[in-house]
C-alpha cells in the first residue's frame, strides 16, 4: 500500500511535467461516485481548473481516490 505522502507526490509531479504542454488547457477533479466517497470529493468530482489556477491537493485524504484528469485545449 503506497502511503498519502508518496502519492500526493506522484500526482503532484505529474502536474507539472503535464501542466507545461501546449495542448492542456486544464485538469478536472475525478473519483469513484460511490457508497464510499465522502463528503469533500463528492462536492468536488467534476471542478475544473484552467493552467495557472490554483489547484487543490490530491489525494485530499487518506484513501482518497480521486485524481487529476487532464482537459486539452480542443475539448
């Protein structure tokens, strides 16, 4: 099991190499819409966030299971 502080990196990371493209325009806030989501991530699934804006971290909690997906410019 990764812990949070190894995965908050991992997707921290992948932010900025991604982030630097072109072709992105943004990222959305993605997770599972379930019995288990909690509160925070069932009010956040769907935001989204132009380049330069700030971002939330994620993981936002401990077994969280939300990520970034990224929206490229053309969507």
């Amino acid at each position: 099991m990764f812990s949070l502080d190894f995965t908050f990196g991992v997707q921290n990371r992948s932010l900025q190499v991604y982030g630097r493209k072109e072709d992105v325009w943004g990222f959305e806030w993605t997770g599972n819409l379930d019995s288990r989501t909690c509160a925070e991530c069932d009010a956040n699934i769907g935001r989204q966030y132009r380049l330069g804006q700030f971002l939330p971290s994620l993981p936002a909690h401990p077994n969280c299971r939300c990520s970034w997906r990224l929206i490229p410019k053309s969507q």
